[in-house]
C-alpha cells in the first residue's frame, strides 16, 4: 500500500473508528477504561487484563459487574482503539484453551486519538495568566546568551540549554498570553461567567492587569534592549547553529547534515517569533506593544459592564435580559397552546389601552360594555383628539413635573475634571526637563508622575534599534516627547517613589512638553 493510498484511507469516515466511542452510549465508561491504559503505558505496563481494567477505574465509575467492564473492552477492539489477544499464560488445560480469555493493549490508533482527546481537553479548560516570571527568565537567559556570544567557542550544550530554556518560557508566555485575553474577552462579553462571580472578583482582575502591564513596560523594554546587543553583536547565528548541532548528535549518519538544517531552521523561526513579540520594526508592532494596548483596553470594557450590572440590578430596562427571559418562558412553556397564549400576550395586537378618552365615551363604554374578545373592525370607533392623530403627543392637563435641578452634579463633575487635568498637568511639569540631564537626577516622584514618566520610558525603549545610541519618542496622545541616550559609564539610576524604588542604566535623558509654547525645537 503506498503512502497516499494510506492517507486516503485516514481521510475517510472510517478512518475515524477511534473516535466513535464518544458518540454512543456509556461514553464516560469508555473514556475511562481508555484512560486507564493510558496511565498503565505510562507505567510500562502493556497489556491489562479484564480483571485489572475494572480494578484500576474509578470508584464512581466502576460497574458492580465485571462483564460489563469485558464488553466495553471488546467495543473498543471493535472500533480500533484496543487490540485483543489470547491469554495463554493462564492456560492449565485444553478446556482453558477454548474458553474465551484475552489480554487487551492500546493500538497506534487509540493511542493517538487519546492524545489527540488530551489535547482538546487541556485547551478548552485552559483559562491563561499573564506571566510577569516568564519576563524574568526571558531576562535572565538572555543574559546567560549574551556571555555565551562574547565567547570564542562557546559550549555547545550550554548555548542549547540556554536557547531551550529561552523558547520554553516564551512559548508559555505566548500561549498562556493568547489564552488569557480569549477568556477575558468572553468575560466582558459575559458569555463565560456569572454575574456574582464577576462582581467579585473584578477589582482583583483590575489590578492583576495593571501590575502587569507595568511589567512589560519595563521588561519589555529591557528584553528589547538585550535582543538587540545580541544582534549587534552579530553571533546570534553562531548559538543558533550551534543549538542546531546539538540536537543533531544523535541522528543518522546519512541523515545528520538534514537533521542539522532542519533544527536551524526551527532555532531561527523561534528567534524570528521572539524578536517580533518584543521589538516593532518595518512599521509593524510589536505583539508585546499590541498586548499592552489590549490589556489598557480591557480596563474600561470591564468598568463598562459593572455599570451595565448595575443598570440591570437598579431595574433598568434592558431588552436583551428580557429576550432572554421570553426565549426560557418559551422553552418551558409545556405545550403548543400555551406557547401560542404566551406568543399573544407578548406580540399581539390589542386595543390601545394608553388612549385617553374622555367622560362621555367611558359613560357610554359603562351602559353598553363591550367584550375584551370583540375584533377592533366590529367594535364602535373610538373618537380621538385631531391634535393626537396629527403630532402622536397629548397635553396633560394639572400640575407639570417638578424639573430636577442637576447643576449640583454638573459641577461636581466640573470639579473632578478640573482636579484630574491638573494633576495631569502637574506631573507633566514636574518631568519637563531643563534641557539635557541624567536619568538619576530626576528625584523623587509622586505617583501619577511616575506612572507618566514609565509610559515615555517604555515608548522610548520600544523604539531602539541595533547599533543605536540615541532615540526620541512620542507620547500616545502627542503631548510630550523623551529624548534618550545611552551612557557608556555603566552607571545605575535610581528614581525613588512612594511605592519603592525604580533602578535601571543611567541614560541621558531630556523631555519636553510639546503642548507648551516653543515645546518642539
């Protein structure tokens, strides 16, 4: 059979036998006995008895008898996933011979589709996190690279140990990154969780984000920083080659020299995806920039659906609750004719109760009443006001509504406006520099100046490139620009706040707010 030929067959509906046992009855049972094999391989155990199968399951899922453990075994044998085998060893006499006694194992098609079922189990449970301890060991191994790169010869194993380690966390970053911001879409969204649970625990998501969104400003930009020495320095290649030949030690002969390529390609494909996640470049951002704004993002989203909450808890009226409500009082009504009964009560047509009629018309309606059930065609006409026909509003006559004075709330509004652009104002003025200066000298700062100052200070590190020395950026709503330049004193900075210390290379620093008169030079 040639190889096409076998692929064909996989691609057919048959070719899929393995997977039937979750279509049928007693599909726990079958995933459990298929379980059950699969842990014994992992134990190096091959073949199982019947006997051992039904010790093995789960007390909640073990049957009381053991023939019913013996034909879920030979279902399975049936649709591929087992294969059964006379068991000899326990054969004392020709009538032990002929009696029906089998050893079952997992063949390479059950085998597969446990590991295929593992798979889907592990990604629809998975919820993510955000990893800021993955942005540390990112850190720390690229560091760990760059000692290696300043060697003549570096170590084989060590520079592979090293790569290994680096792809593994940022696999997991990415991963976990992606998983998480799914999740988190569908709890804005609230199609994954429950209201109480959600107004529980939104202060505690709020605040997970911010923390970490500080975390990739600031490792993000140093991550940036060392990609780009290690490129610089040019023997970024050479640990990836010698990655490549590490793992090819142990092909074949006639095969090593593919073998090695193959794992080159692999190696350069990683740093290709590592370089991307971390450093915007040919007008394309960076996955670690897009993340940032997405988790900025998801910040109002979040307070946007407390306050839908809390609208619906207030009494509000929202139309998709109430949809929802009519489509369960359909699904629960028991038959046709109260569905048609609810379907009248919601849509259909009957007299217009908020018409406005006057003494004479309810005087005569008193003599002479008419039937709920009368159709409007036979019923007597109902005078109307022409102003009501033609304008579809009707004065009321008495005492008009109260109007409800709001000028209180409009200047406590005002208030918090004015107070929160005078903070910002005010932390934009105290990190303008006068002129050049270094990094160190700029002191202590209050909070909302720090956290200004960390947005300019990750824009600017986003924005460096190999060979660089100088950058200048631009604030996202274009109010200020920084201005930064590397030291070659090796000197460490250190900006005091209320919340601890900020360390980091001393740099040249200027900032200028560009709102001001002559702030651009």
């Amino acid at each position: 059979m040639t190889a096409s030929t076998a692929a064909a067959q996989h691609l057919r509906p048959h070719g899929y036998g393995p997977f039937a046992h979750l279509t049928v009855q007693n599909t726990d049972l079958y995933r459990h006995v298929m379980r059950t094999f699969v842990t014994a391989k992992e134990r190096f155990a091959v073949h199982l008895r019947p006997e051992d199968v039904h010790a093995a399951l789960p007390a909640e899922a073990r049957p009381a008898e053991l023939d019913t453990v013996v034909k879920a075994l030979d279902s399975l044998v049936g649709w591929g996933n087992l294969r059964a085998d006379p068991d000899t060893a326990r054969v004392t006499a020709v009538e032990d011979f002929y009696r029906k006694r089998f050893i079952y194992q997992l063949t390479r098609a059950g085998e597969a589709a446990e590991e295929a079922l593992g798979v889907y189990d592990e990604a629809l449970g998975r919820r993510g996190a955000l990893q800021a301890v993955a942005l540390h060991d990112i850190v720390t191994q690229l560091r760990a690279l760059l000692v290696l790169a300043a060697e003549e010869q570096p170590d084989q194993a060590k520079v592979h140990l090293a790569l290994d380690t680096l792809a593994g966390r940022f696999t997991a970053l990415a991963d976990n990154a992606r998983a998480f911001m799914g999740s988190l879409q569908r709890t804005i969204d609230l199609h994954d969780v429950e209201e109480e649970v959600f107004l529980a625990y939104k202060d505690r998501l709020i605040q997970y984000l911010e923390r970490f969104i500080q975390d990739l400003i600031t490792l993000g930009g140093r991550i940036a920083r060392l990609i780009l020495e290690l490129e610089a320095a040019g023997n970024i290649e050479s640990l990836l080659r010698a990655a490549a030949g590490r793992e090819a030690v142990d092909a074949a002969p006639e095969e090593a020299g593919h073998a090695e390529r193959q794992a080159y390609e692999r190696w350069a494909g990683r740093w290709t995806g590592l370089v991307a996640w971390f450093i915007s470049r040919e007008g394309r951002e960076s996955q670690a920039r897009l993340l940032r704004g997405r988790a900025l993002g998801a910040i109002p989203q979040l307070l946007a659906v407390v306050r839908v909450l809390n609208e619906r808890r207030a009494g509000r009226s929202d139309r998709s609750a109430d949809f929802r409500t009519l489509a369960r009082w359909f699904a629960e009504a028991p038959d046709d004719d109260s569905r048609h009964r609810l379907w009248r009560a919601a849509f259909g047509l009957y007299p217009a109760r908020h018409l406005t009629v006057d003494a004479e018309t309810l005087a005569a309606r008193m003599a002479l009443p008419v039937p709920a059930a009368t159709a409007w065609a036979e019923a007597e006409p109902l005078r109307i006001s022409p102003q009501l026909r033609r304008t579809g509003s009707y004065e009321r006559r008495g005492k008009p509504r109260k109007v409800e004075d709001r000028e209180g709330a409009r200047r406590r509004l005002a208030e918090v406006a004015s107070k929160q652009a005078a903070e910002t104002a005010a932390a934009r003025a105290r990190l303008v520099t006068d002129g050049i200066t270094r990094l160190s000298g700029l002191g202590e700062l209050d909070p909302v100046s720090f956290g200004l100052f960390l947005q300019l200070l990750g824009d600017a590190l986003a924005t460096w490139r190999p060979g660089m020395r100088h950058t200048v950026a631009t604030s996202n709503d274009g109010s200020m620009e920084i201005r930064l330049s590397a030291l070659a004193d090796g000197g460490t900075a250190e900006i005091r706040t209320p919340g601890g210390v900020f360390r980091g290379p001393d740099h040249l620093i200027e900032i200028v707010d560009l709102t001001a008169e002559g702030g651009r030079p």
